[in-house]
C-alpha cells in the first residue's frame, strides 16, 4: 500500500516474460509485459519473495475456481507445524502451519474433529511407510 497522498504507479500486466532467481539466491527478478510501458523488470530481495508468495496465495483463494476446476486442490509442504490446545476461549485444537513465518496458515478443529484427523492421519502415513517399505525391498 502507498502512503496516503503519496503518487502511486500502476501498470496493467498483459503476460509475465520471464523470471529469474540471482546467483547468489539474494534477489529473485520478473520481467512483466506492462501495458503502455513495455517490458517491466521487478526485483525483490529474497525475504520479500516469500511474503508475495503468501499474498498470491491468499488472493488464490479468494478467487472463483476455473469451470472443470473443482477437483484440483493445490498442495504445499510447510517447513513447520505445530498443533496446539486453545482452552482459554474457544475450546478448539489449533493446527498451525510454518508458524511465525509470512506463510503461517492455520486451522481450528473442533475435538471430535481432530481426534478423527489423528486417526486418520495415521492410517495414511502407516499405509504410505508400508509402501515405501515394500519398495526398498
């Protein structure tokens, strides 16, 4: 956001071009084709690269799904996870993923829920080490 008063420069986007990552991994760089401008190089420090990350997949979800979209679900694997007991307010259990960081997602589950996502859980990991088992073989 702009400081209030401030000149705030817009540019409608027609494509992304291009991207790419510096060699230090420092600074990721976009080059995006910007409507009465032309091409348009953006550079982000790696620290910012993860907060846009966060942002576009916020508004990712805010977004209507694509007809013939219904049965995509975009996965990622956080770094963290922490689960814990919200007793003061809610009475919930609290699933929080890379927690502390730009990417922190969580989730509150009712008990009954919680405890059937535990089993649940665990019959899936069993089932996935039975497979990675059976592969080593």
């Amino acid at each position: 956001m702009s400081t209030p008063g401030a000149p705030m420069l817009s540019a409608q986007i027609d494509a992304i071009k291009g991207h790419q990552l510096s060699a230090d991994k420092r600074e990721f760089s976009i080059v995006l084709d910007a409507k009465h401008v032309g091409d348009l190089s953006i550079v982000l420090s790696a620290d910012h690269v993860e907060q846009l990350a966060s942002i576009i997949s916020r508004v990712k979800a805010e977004l209507p799904l694509k007809s013939g979209a219904s049965d995509q679900v975009q996965v990622t694997a956080p770094r963290t996870w922490s689960v814990a007991a919200d007793l003061k307010i809610h009475d919930v259990v609290l699933v929080i993923f890379d927690r502390q960081t730009e990417a922190q997602t969580g989730y509150a589950l009712e008990p009954t829920a919680a405890k059937e996502m535990a089993v649940a859980l665990v019959k899936n990991a069993d089932a996935v080490l039975r497979k990675k088992a059976n592969e080593a073989k």
